[in-house]
C-alpha cells in the first residue's frame, strides 16, 4: 500500500466468477446521504478499466444508481453491486442508501460484505447515524476503513477531519484511526483555497500527483519533510502498536529502524483484524481524465489488506427444523449454503435475486432448495420448497453479465427464483440448511392505504406481496379491527418508495387514508338493558325476551357472561343462543362502532315461546338488550398503549423525555448505556406516536432509535374521545 505505482488501467475491466475465495473482496460502501458513495464506486469502477471515461459502461449506461426513482429522488434508495477487478482480484463494491429510512438495505449490504469503507464527506463531518452504524461493525468485528471526500470543497480540511473521525471512530484507542496519505496542495485560487492535487505516501515516502488524471510518482520536497516525517512517525507507532509481533515496539523505541515492508505487512493484518482503521482520501477523475486522486490507493488498501471471504466468521447454519450444521465454510467443495441478500423486480426479466454464497457453488440451471423462516411477523410466511434457478449473472448497471457458476465468498444475481424473498436461504435439494436472518429494523411507520379503483383492488394484494417480499423491512398489516390495509414502513422517504414501486412496477394506483388505531369501548357503570323480540308474520313467529345487567370489570377482563336466570324463565338451550347474541354485538361495538371489553354481563330473566322461540331469535334479543343497557350507561372510549423505549444520545434526553410528556406519555425510568447514551422507557398512547419515527428523527438528528409493543387499552381523555367521535360522525 503506497509502495507500488499502478499506471495500467486495472488488470481487466470487466469482472466475471471468481476462481477462488482468496480472489474476492466483498467491501460495502458506508455514509450518510451525500457524502459521495456513489461517486466514489464510479470513480473506483474507472480508475479499474470498467468504465470508460466519461463514466459510462461500454454500452453508454451509467454503473450506479440507474433506477428511474434514484434519477427523480437524486439520492439511491437501494443496495447497488458494482463488481470491479484489480491486480486479478475481484472486488465487489456493494453501494448502501445514506438516507435512514432506507437502513434495511444498508444491512443487507453489511450482510452480504467482509469489510466496509466509511465515506465521510470533509464539508459535513461525520453524523450520528454513521457513529452508529460503525458501532454496529465494531460489535461484530468488521474491519473498516475511511474514505474521506468532498475536499474540492473551500472549507475542507483533510487533516481536521482526519482528527474528527478519530474522536468519533477511535473510542479509547484513536491512535488507531490514522491516514495513510497526507494530501499535496496545488497553486492557491484567488478565494484562498488551494486543491488537492495528490497524495503523500506516509509509508513510502513517495508523492503520487494526479494533476494530469494520471498517477505520477516523484520524490517529496524538503519543504515536505518536516510534517510528512511528523505524520509517519505517528503512523508507525500506531501500526507497530496492533503488530501481533510483541517486541516490535519495544525495538523500535529503542533505535531500530523498522523497514517498510514489515511495516505494510503489520499494517495490513491489522486492518484485516479490525483492529487498525486508515484514514484515505479520495475524489473523482476530472472530465477526460483517467484516475481519480486517491482511487489507486484505495483499490490497493482493498486487494492488500481488506480480509478475503476465508477470513469471515459465517453466521449459524441449522437444518430446517432448527438442528445445528457444522460445515467448512467458503468451501466451493461443501455443501451449498447461499442466502438472498436483495430481491428486485425487472419487467423484462421478472424477479431478480441477489445472492451471496457462503458454502459450496451455485451453478446456473440448478435445482436448490429455498428454505425461509423467521419472517412471519413480517408477512413473510415461513416456507420450504425446491425451485429451479434461472440464468446466473453478473450485474454491472443495467447490464446483466452471464457467469456459469458462483463459488464460496462470491456475489452474484440469480434470475427467476418466484418463491425465494430476501433473508432466505438456498441450499442443495438433497441437504436443506437454514441460515438464520440478520437483524431486520422494525418499521414503525404506519401507511393506511386503499385501492384507488377497481382494478386497482383487483391487483392490490399481488403487488403488495411483491413489495414485502423485495423489502423485509416493510410490514403487511391487515387491521381487523379498523378493517384497514396498513403498510408499516420506516419513514415518509420509504413510505413514497413503496408508493412508487406500486405504481411503476406492478400498476397499482392506491390512496393515502389517515391510520386510525385499535380503539375498544367498555362501561363507565352498571347499567340493566331488556331485549324483546316479538314478531308475527303467520306461520312461526319470533319470540324472546332477555333481561341483563352489565358492570364494568378491571381491564383485560375481555367479556364474561354470567346465567343467572331461576325457575326457567329462558329454556336452558337459549342461554348460549343469548351470549352468542351479545358477544356479537360487543365485538361490533355499543357506542362508535369499536369492540366492547372489560364487562360482567349477567342474564337475569326473559321469556319464551314453546312454538315461536328459537336460537336466532334470542341471539337477536341479546344483542337488543346489550344495545339498551349502552343507551342507559355512561360508555367509555379506550385506546391502546405502547411501552415505548427510546435508545438516545444524551444531549438529547430532556428534549426526548419532554416530547413524550407532550404526548400525554408516562415516563417510567431511564438508565444509562454504553456510548454516552440512555434508554429511556415511557408509556404513551399509540394515537400519539404515529408519526414518532419522523419526529424523533428530526428531534435527534437522526441519532435516536426506539421500539415500541403493545401495552394495554385505557380510557381516553374525555375531551378527546368527544373530538373523535365528532369526526367519525362528520365523516359518515
């Protein structure tokens, strides 16, 4: 890294199925909205021969975000594979959303990757989500690296920035976040700002000038030395720091010159240990130009020391009942194990599935076994079935580039999978395996929504099945109780996504209603109601009376039906027609139309008939006499309640807990976590909360996160239960 000139445009532009683990890197793109991710893959894909130079496939289309809705949206909305080759390795770049709502296909990007770039932009510094998102790699050992862009700008400062990412990414070792390169100034412009024109190797002492859109090695100037000799000092002793070799440090404080091969070879292990994290900087070639500055750098930090798929601790394998699989994992030779990291749809081609293999090969024409479990709350039925792929390719764009197999630590796309949705598994027909799905965020954004027409109607539920299939990070609701379809999503940005993707790919036009919850009424007292159903038309009549009384009970009691009745006045074999009636008539409502709960109703009397009573009509005098003791009684509307906890910074704490007290929440305790945060836990009323994944978002700067699950019901406030009811009966 940084010894080596490259003035080849990359061994081959084109990547096709890797030979071997040891050729692969699997690198995802990380950073918030703007920093450049896109723009940095593109640049990368030229300086590696796979665009030409005015940044476009061979066929004239662009590498990355060419979907329609990017091109409207200006921001991707979706994982991107971009596969690249340099020095015989195959590199495949895997560009993530910046945007939070869109945090499901980062995942699956984190998933699917063995190392990650974070791509910090030196005019916006480094955000919460990205501190986070860093934590997430941390935890489980993801070695990463920084790219710093956007130096272009008149207030970037590479060295500030270097200093800010080590404060943010160092933890309790920010000696462990140092750059590689110090960047070279060219002439100043009228305005002060002098741009970046190279980079100066801290390890070899070289100067790599991209003024030209070449890379141009030379010898530094004195007047370079001093701060050069400064930073590499400092580099030194933060790799020899990480050297597995113990007594390396303690030569080099005594004297010893380390000669710089060691050195590269002690810092790339530590980078592939996650243990060491480089600091880079890059920017895109110039119109006409050939190599962006710093992407040479960069592809050689990938090759050299980002680990291959042998290095990567595979998640569990079970069989499909749940039995644990021991396999040699990124084996072209095991037992096949690949998982589908993201599910598109193509209207010429139909689904297409992206897979990352983690066992054995995957060949084109094969039969595999599609195992997926896990889902079900997601609206993901668990299933277990064989399906024949389709054609095996590599995506570049728009183009799909056909490869006959795909081995062990290799990505690729598969063509025609109908049953297989993100998260599942595909393993062979004659040895299913299960691989358990990674961690899905809970979308908490409801989108009521209703067919705009009838032949919208008609092809609603398909193309909704489409959408949670491609997106696990949505959830399919159907209320019983509202009698609503709800889409729940992560936010307004994901929310117009899934709206679009109905209505581009799968021709469903639907209307946004607003989401009403759950609501449920009970009895504010006792109350006494009388059922009579008497009628005669000729023949056998209708007869039944029934005389109840309703008392409320604590919550959670749901309805109890309690007989009463003495000397026969109701035959036995009406009784259960009588319950029958009333709970038919609580599970419709009393009031507005909501489930009634929580009441004793008692059977005291009635009368009957010996010819005209019969079981419907004491159903029908049940529900009569329920209704009457409601017009009698004070009823009162319950909305549901949410135990909501809210992981945030704490800066934020007051603000948060504030904002919940606004909500007419119930805050139940705090205590502090690791990272300067608190978890704070609250009980608030869900018609409070159904925008909170968009207001604590803009609350937190995007550095909060909550969950939420279902309390209990209690009753509304009287003042805003009489508000309700005056829109519901505005609205009929």
């Amino acid at each position: 890294m940084g010894d080596k000139a490259h003035t080849h445009p990359g061994a081959a532009g084109r990547a096709t199925a890797a030979d071997h683990p040891t050729s692969v890197r699997n690198v995802v793109l990380v950073g918030h909205s703007g920093s450049g991710k896109t723009t940095l893959v593109e640049a990368l894909a030229l300086t590696a021969g796979a665009l030409n130079r005015a940044g476009r496939v061979e066929d004239g289309g662009c590498v990355s975000d060419y979907d329609e809705m990017e091109h409207r949206q200006q921001r991707s909305v979706q994982l991107s594979l971009v596969p690249v080759e340099w020095d015989g390795i195959k590199i495949n770049l895997l560009d993530t959303p910046g945007y939070a709502d869109f945090v499901g296909e980062l995942r699956a990007g984190l998933r699917a990757a063995d190392a990650a770039l974070f791509v910090v932009s030196a005019s916006d510094g480094v955000d919460g989500s990205t501190r986070m998102v860093w934590e997430e790699c941390a935890a489980v050992g993801m070695p990463r690296a920084i790219v710093i862009t956007h130096l272009e700008a008149a207030r970037a400062d590479f060295e500030e920035m270097t200093r800010i990412c080590a404060e943010a990414f160092g933890g309790d070792d920010p000696d462990a976040v140092l750059p590689l390169y110090l960047p070279l100034h060219g002439p100043q412009a009228p305005d002060g700002h002098a741009p970046v024109t190279g980079l100066v190797g801290l390890l070899s002492r070289k100067l790599f000038d991209y003024a030209s859109g070449e890379r141009e090695e030379s010898e530094p100037g004195e007047e370079q030395l001093p701060s050069l000799d400064e930073a590499r000092s400092m580099l030194i002793e933060g790799i020899i720091s990480e050297s597995e070799d113990e007594t390396l440090m303690e030569r080099y404080l005594g004297g010893e010159q380390v000669d710089v091969k060691t050195l590269i070879e002690d810092l790339e292990r530590a980078v592939a240990r996650g243990v060491f994290f480089p600091v880079l900087a890059a920017a895109p070639a110039a119109e006409g130009a050939r190599q962006g500055l710093g992407t040479v750098e960069l592809l050689e930090l990938v090759t050299r020391g980002f680990p291959t798929p042998l290095e990567r601790e595979a998640p569990r394998v079970t069989t499909p009942d749940g039995a644990p699989r021991e396999l040699r994992m990124c084996d072209p030779d095991e037992s096949l194990v690949a998982e589908v990291v993201k599910t598109s749809s193509d209207p010429y081609v139909g689904r297409i599935s992206l897979v990352r293999v983690f066992s054995g090969t995957l060949r084109a024409d094969q039969t595999v076994h599609v195992s997926g479990h896990g889902l079900a709350d997601r609206g993901h039925e668990d299933h277990d079935v064989d399906e024949r792929i389709g054609a095996l390719t590599t995506p570049f764009g728009k183009q799909q580039r056909p490869v006959s197999h795909v081995i062990a630590g290799d990505l690729a796309c598969v063509a025609k999978l109908s049953r297989a949705e993100t998260g599942d598994t595909l393993s062979a027909k004659d040895d299913p395996l299960l691989m358990a799905p990674w961690e899905m965020p809970d979308p908490l954004l409801p989108l009521a929504i209703q067919a705009h027409s009838k032949p919208d109607e008609d092809k609603l539920s398909q193309g909704l099945s489409r959408l949670v299939a491609e997106d696990p990070t949505m959830r399919l609701e159907q209320n019983q109780d509202t009698h609503q379809v709800v889409l729940w999503c992560l936010g307004e940005a994901h929310a117009d996504v899934a709206l679009e993707r109905l209505r581009s790919r799968y021709g469903v036009q639907v209307d946004v209603v607003p989401h009403r919850v759950s609501l449920r009424e009970t009895f504010g007292g006792r109350a006494a109601g009388r059922g009579r159903h008497v009628k005669q038309s000729g023949g056998h009549g209708q007869y039944a009376i029934c005389e109840i009384e309703v008392e409320p009970l604590p919550g959670g009691s749901g309805i109890e039906f309690v007989d009463e009745v003495v000397g026969g006045a109701v035959p036995r074999q009406f009784i259960p027609s009588v319950e029958k009636g009333v709970r038919a008539q609580a599970a419709k409502g009393v009031a507005a139309g909501h489930p009634l709960i929580d009441v004793r109703v008692t059977l005291r009397d009635g009368k009957a008939h010996s010819v005209d009573s019969s079981d419907a009509a004491f159903q029908t005098a049940g529900a009569l006499a329920l209704r009457e003791a409601a017009a009698q009684a004070r009823i009162h509307l319950l909305e549901p309640v949410a135990e909501v906890s809210v992981l945030v910074g704490d800066d934020y704490v007051g603000a948060v807990m504030s904002d919940l007290s606004g909500r007419r929440g119930k805050v139940l305790g705090t205590e502090q976590t690791s990272g300067g945060r608190t978890l704070i836990r609250a009980e608030v009323p869900e018609i409070e909360i159904g925008r909170y994944a968009v207001d604590l978002r803009s609350l937190t700067h995007g550095t909060a996160r909550f969950g939420r699950r279902y309390a209990r019901h209690e009753p509304m406030p009287p003042q805003i239960a009489e508000r309700l009811r005056e829109e519901l009966r505005a609205a009929s």
